[in-house]
C-alpha cells in the first residue's frame, strides 16, 4: 500500500477500470482498478491516504515517526555527546534515524512513479511490492531502534 495506491490480491477481482472501495474499520479510500494479473490488481486512489492509518499499528506509529523528523529538524546545532561505551547492537544516531526515513520516503517515491506504467507493474508487480516492504523496514528500525 501506498499514498496513491494499493496491491489486492483475490480469488475473484474487478476488471480493469472498475471503481472500488477498500475498508478497514471506520477508514475507506475508494479508486479504480487499472491492471490485473491472476489473482492480483492495482488500485490507483482517488485521494491521497495515511498509509500507517491502515498499518496494524495505526496512527500511533507514524505520529512518532513524524515527532522524530521534526524534533530533528528543529532542533539546534547538536552539541558533540559525551563518549558512550559501547553497546551491542548500536542504535542509530540522530542523523542515521533521519537518513533511514529519508531513504524509506524516495523508496517509496520510487515505487508510486514506477506504478505509474502499466506494463512496468505487470511486469514486476512482485519487485514494487518489495521496495514497499523495504521502506517498512527502514521506517520500523529508525523508529524502534531510538534510544
């Protein structure tokens, strides 16, 4: 799932240009279908959504995601910090956490212009699906790793 879009997979799927409506509890994003391949179709939205709104976590996880990136943009020239010993595994930094999110947003960006064409989701409907599961990834180790 994106912003722009989603992957539904189903035994019996609408055809191609046909209007639906995906729902979750109280959340609904409707859009139309515009490829099929089997047993799996793109859904291109009418609007923008809040993907983690429909993650199992919810709300909550991005509302911290979100939090962190603007603590860390705002917050003023960091002062060196006194030398930490070592510890097994290493959070992140700061900067690495910002990196790891800025990384999973051009993933991401990445993935909604190459679902764009057609014939490019036909063709690697799987491999776009695993570059929205490496920006899930990156977004949950810059997130659970903060320290």
């Amino acid at each position: 799932m994106s912003p722009d879009g989603a992957l539904i997979e189903g035994a019996t799927l609408p055809g191609v240009g046909d209007p639906l409506s995906l729902r979750r509890g109280e959340l609904n994003a409707s859009g139309r279908i515009v490829w099929q391949d089997g047993g799996k179709a793109g859904v291109r939205f009418d609007h923008h959504v809040q993907v983690a709104d429909w993650l199992p976590a919810g709300a909550a996880r991005q509302q911290l995601v979100e939090q962190t990136v603007h603590e860390l943009k705002n917050a003023p020239a960091a002062v060196a910090p006194a030398p930490v010993a070592a510890r097994a595994p290493i959070a992140p930094s700061s900067v690495e956490r910002v990196d790891l999110l800025e990384t999973a947003d051009a993933l991401d960006a990445l993935a909604d212009a190459l679902a764009e064409n057609p014939q490019v989701i036909l063709d690697h409907s799987t491999r776009l699906q695993v570059l929205d599961v490496a920006a899930q990834l990156l977004r949950r180790c810059a997130v659970t790793s903060r320290t």
